[in-house]
C-alpha cells in the first residue's frame, strides 16, 4: 500500500489508506467575541515546557461576566436591579437579575455589577460580601486576577413583597 500523506487548511492526515490519523486544527474563536490571552502555567509537563510551547488559553468577557453573575446571585442580600419599566408594566419580578459588565486586560479583568440589596439589609456589608464572593470565585474558575470590582447599589427591594399590579375594577 501506498502512504497517503496529506494536508489541508483544517488539518493533516498521514498513514496508509486503511489506518489514515488525521489531526484537525482547533478551530479560530468567533471573531465577534472578545477574547483575551493568558498563560496559566498548569498542567502535566507545565514545569519543564516553555510557556509558549504548552499552549494559551482564552478567556472571553462574556465568560467573566457569567462567573460574576453566578456569584452575585448566591449572593445572600443581593437582588436584580429595579427596572422601572417592569413596574410600569405591572411585573412582581420587576427587580431580576443583577448586570455584569467585565473587561478583561492581559491576565486581569475589571468588573461592572448594578445590584439591588433586600431591605433591611446593611447596604455596605453585603456590597462587601459581593465583591469578595465575586473576587474568589472569578479568579478560581478563570486563573485571572480580579483588580477591580465596581458595585452600583440601584434599589432597594423588599423581599416577598407583593406589588401591586394595577387598578382593580369594581
């Protein structure tokens, strides 16, 4: 048999026809997400390769983003920002999910949060708790440094309160 031994745009394939191992190429991110570059230095043959021989990885800011909502929403006093437009419509769940905005630099990342805290709740303390929740569990799941976190208190909300939906008709 004849080796075949070719290569293309997507990858390579060598070995004869009946057991031909091809290797692809991992494909390019998406071209619309923001992606920034870090060396982690993690892994099997990490401390006796090159940094730039074991590989990048990339970490999007939509990734952090999602990482930081995770932790504002196990939040214990954290709420969703009040949109006045839900109350307008008449929706009991008006206050959602709390917004993350992050920007990743290099192998750190500044991040963004609006926020509602459940009154009575000391504002400053969960503020505190948030942040350092958000700090932990940012840098854990991505290796990247956290250097800011911004948290924007918009309302507070009352817990299992009942809104009222609009006018009753008699």
């Amino acid at each position: 048999m004849n080796p075949v031994n070719t290569a293309g745009p997507t990858g390579t394939a060598t070995g004869d026809p009946d057991t031909i191992r091809a290797t692809r190429a991992a494909p390019p991110p998406p071209d619309d997400t923001p992606t920034r570059t870090i060396d982690t230095g993690t892994g099997p043959g990490a401390a006796g390769t090159a940094a730039e021989d074991r590989g990048r990885v990339d970490v999007a800011d939509q990734v952090v983003q999602k990482i930081a909502l995770g932790a504002l929403e196990e939040t214990e006093g954290v709420g969703g920002t009040a949109g006045t437009v839900g109350r307008m419509l008449g929706r009991a769940d008006s206050a959602g999910h709390p917004r993350v905005e992050a920007t990743v630099s290099g192998r750190s990342t500044r991040i963004d949060a609006r926020i509602s805290v459940a009154y009575p709740s000391p504002v400053a303390a969960v503020c505190d708790r948030a942040r350092a929740h958000v700090v932990r569990q940012v840098e854990a799941l991505t290796g990247l440094s956290v250097a800011r976190v911004d948290v924007v208190v918009t309302a507070l909300t009352v817990p299992g309160a009942a809104r009222q939906t609009g006018r009753e008709l008699e």
